[in-house]
C-alpha cells in the first residue's frame, strides 16, 4: 500500500517529462491555436499571450482548458490532458509559450 503513494499522478506529478511538453506544445499550437489563432494573437477565441493574460487567475484559466465554458465555443480538454497538464500550459501561457 505505501508503494501506492509514491506512484506519479497527474495531481502530484511535477512539469510533464519532455516528450510530453513536446505533445503539449503541439496540441496548443494546432488544436488551440485553431481558435485562438495559430500565433495565439487572437482569433475567434482571445489571444493567449501573457500580456493578455496578466490580469486573470492562474487557477480559472486551467479550469477553463480542463473543463472547456460551456455555453461557448470552448470544449473542455479532459480527455487528453489532466489539470496538471492544464496548469503547466497555463503557467507557459503566461510566461512564453514555446516554439
């Protein structure tokens, strides 16, 4: 049972190892950037650039990837990706998004 509590979960799981982050950089640049505009300025959905992002939460706009706004254009992300995958893109999002 102790074994349990030393296995990674995406709740106690640092930054995604590098692979990942390659996969997450991807899925934002293509599938988010699909709204949002392939450089992120902006396009159907609002711009991700940090400067655009500096006045809200780090925590509402993870759930906002995680859980999508229903009511609005935005699919919740789920099904490919845990909140910590959420918070790291945010916490990129905010800083600046890689290539």
């Amino acid at each position: 049972m102790f074994g349990l509590l030393l296995l990674p979960t995406p709740m106690f799981a640092g930054e995604p190892d590098a692979m990942r982050q390659k996969e997450l950089v991807h899925l934002v640049r293509q599938d988010c950037g699909s709204c949002h505009g392939m450089t992120l300025k902006g396009g159907l959905g609002p711009a991700l650039l940090p400067e655009s992002l500096r006045d809200k939460s780090a925590e509402g706009l993870a759930a906002t990837i995680y859980y999508g706004r229903p009511g609005t254009p935005m699919p919740p992300w789920q099904a490919f990706l845990s909140e910590a995958e959420a918070a790291w893109i945010v916490d990129k999002l905010m800083t600046e998004f890689p290539r």
